[in-house]
C-alpha cells in the first residue's frame, strides 16, 4: 500500500491506528528479545500522531521513541548476563585471566552513587554535552 493511501486509510478511520501501533510494538519487542535471548523481558515505546504537515496539509504520520534494549527485574546473575549479550560486557569472567568472579552488589539507585563516586574524587555528574554544530561540507541547499 503507498504511503499516500495508508496516510488516507487512517485519516479515515482513526480507530485502525491503535491496532496498528500494537502490532508494530509487537514485533520491534519479539526482535529485541530475540536479539538479547532475555525470556520474559520488557521493553518500551511512545509513538505520537502528527495529523498535519508544516503547511496544515493532511499528513499522518508517526513518531516514535523506542527504549533499546528489553529490560527484566531479577537477580545480579540476570544483570550481567544481559549486560554481556546486549554490550558485549562480560562481567562473570575476568578479562586477564579468565578466572570467575562474583557481583557482590548491583546499585541501582543513584543516590548511592553519586555518594561513592565523590568520595573516590571522581565526577558524580555527566560533563555537559557540547552545541551540536553544522558541518560545513554538508550542502542543505
């Protein structure tokens, strides 16, 4: 179906794009837990409907933030071996010499951290992000 039809379709019928975004939701979560191999897991998403273009012109369309990643409460054994197949991040064996090791706590508030990481003398805050700038080689005309 063009982009055009689908864009009439749910102008004309609202009630389809509920259904529609369920599916959608659906399968972006059925691939991110097959790519992660997490059981049970939990994702997330807000999808907004914009009706209009910038010209007031009929133009239905989606925006969408997905959460990457899937999600499971559970224990520390859990956590870490969602860390390693999601970021490759093995925290059950030692990178020097392969020996095993033991997560003896998981903090997962912020407040602790914040309390370690000025104790340690290291930075509690994230340094600020830098003005995005526009790339000269870049034509826009």
């Amino acid at each position: 179906m063009a982009d055009a039809s689908r864009r009439l379709l749910f102008a004309a019928y609202p009630e389809l794009l509920t259904p529609t975004l369920a599916i959608v939701h659906r399968e972006i979560r059925r691939f991110l837990v097959h790519k992660t191999g997490v059981r049970r897991g939990q994702t997330g998403a807000v999808t907004l409907v914009q009706r209009f273009g910038p010209a007031a012109n009929l133009n239905i369309h989606l925006h969408g933030l997905v959460l990457d990643g899937v999600y499971q409460s559970g224990t520390a054994e859990c956590r870490a071996k969602l860390l390693r197949r999601v970021f490759r991040v093995d925290l059950e064996h030692c990178p020097t010499c392969g020996g095993n090791l033991k997560l003896v706590a998981v903090i997962l508030d912020g407040t602790p951290v914040v309390k370690i990481l000025t104790h340690l003398g290291l930075p509690a805050r994230a340094s600020p992000r830098a003005p995005a700038r526009l790339d000269a080689a870049l034509d826009l005309a």
